[in-house]
C-alpha cells in the first residue's frame, strides 16, 4: 500500500471513529486463548531432564534442564540446555495452537544443528499425549522425519523422539523424562 493510500484509510477511520459510525471495539478485538492453550499451563516452570539416546547405538544417559515460559497466552516458549555427543548443547522451541487447521505448531532451533524445525499435531485429552511431526535434518544431514510423543502424567512428562531418515525405517531417536524443580514425589 503506498503513502497516501495508507494516510487515506487513516484519516477516514478517524474521521468514522468521530461521527460515530465505527467504536474503538470494533478496531481492537484481539483474540482469547481457548481451552486448547490449556496444556501449556501444565510445562511452565523449570524442569530437570535425563535424556536417554539412542543414536550412538548403546543407549547414553545425559542430564539436562528446561525452562518454559508463556509469550502471552498462546505461545509456549522453550529454553534447554543439557549435553549430546559429549558437547553442551542448547534449543529454543515454541509451541503453539493453531486455530485456523486445528492442530498444535510449533518449531525447534538448536545449537547441534543449522536447520529449523517446523512441527504439527495433535492432542489426544484422554491418554494425555501430544504427538507432534516434522520434517529436519537427520543425523547425516539429509532430510529426515521426527516425531514426539509427549506423556503428561502425575506432574511429568515423558518425550519420545523418533526418526525416519529418506529411504529407511523409524527408529527411537531419543527419551527425555522430565521433573518438574520445587515438587515433592506426592505433588
């Protein structure tokens, strides 16, 4: 849109504004966050994480944390910081609800990798387990398809990470058990 047309839309929902025909409701009807939001309220906070992987062969167990936090009402972001491959290791994640397609996104960025990864999926209520997929590189650097299965049960939660790289078959990619700090055994 160029200059005058944007100073023309301006000036006359100002001036609709002032005879009355437009309300200031009407322009800032800003969207609430519905019971699918719900879920998120349950990873906020810090959380202590022993990672199990399996991509080295032998299983190797590692600790970790994560701290997640609420960009306003709809979004869920995520900071961890653990070890893998023997080196420190960092991500960034956010989820969310996306109203339009009825699934929950989100994406992941670490320091292990140059790729985003862009999710989707879905909740199911009953068996608290959210299953989100997307695509990113591999361990090899291809493209390759994860998936996340996310229990939540009696204050924790329990990842499931696996991976099916071009060509081949899914296998388990990683475990992450989560405790949430500052909650006893029987919270």
């Amino acid at each position: 849109m160029n200059l005058s047309r944007q100073l023309y839309t301006f000036v006359l929902g100002i001036a609709l504004l002032q005879l009355g025909i437009l309300d200031s409701q009407s322009l800032a009807q800003f969207p609430t966050a519905g019971p699918e939001y719900d879920i998120f309220k349950e990873d906020i906070g810090e959380w202590d994480v022993e990672i199990t992987s399996f991509f080295t062969g032998a299983p190797v167990v590692t600790k970790g944390t994560e701290t997640n936090e609420m960009l306003g009402d709809f979004w869920l972001i995520t900071s961890f910081e653990g070890e893998m491959l023997g080196q420190k290791f960092k991500g960034r994640g956010s989820t969310g609800y996306d109203d339009k397609t009825k699934q929950y996104v989100g994406t992941w960025i670490d320091s292990l990798s140059p790729g985003m990864m862009h999710l989707k999926g879905d909740y199911d209520k009953e068996k608290k387990t959210l299953t989100l997929t997307g695509m990113a590189p591999g361990m090899d650097g291809n493209p390759a398809k994860h998936r996340m299965t996310t229990v939540y049960e009696d204050g924790q939660r329990v990842t499931m990470m696996y991976i099916t790289p071009e060509g081949g078959d899914e296998s388990p990619f990683m475990k992450l058990v989560y405790k949430k700090r500052g909650r006893s055994a029987n919270n």
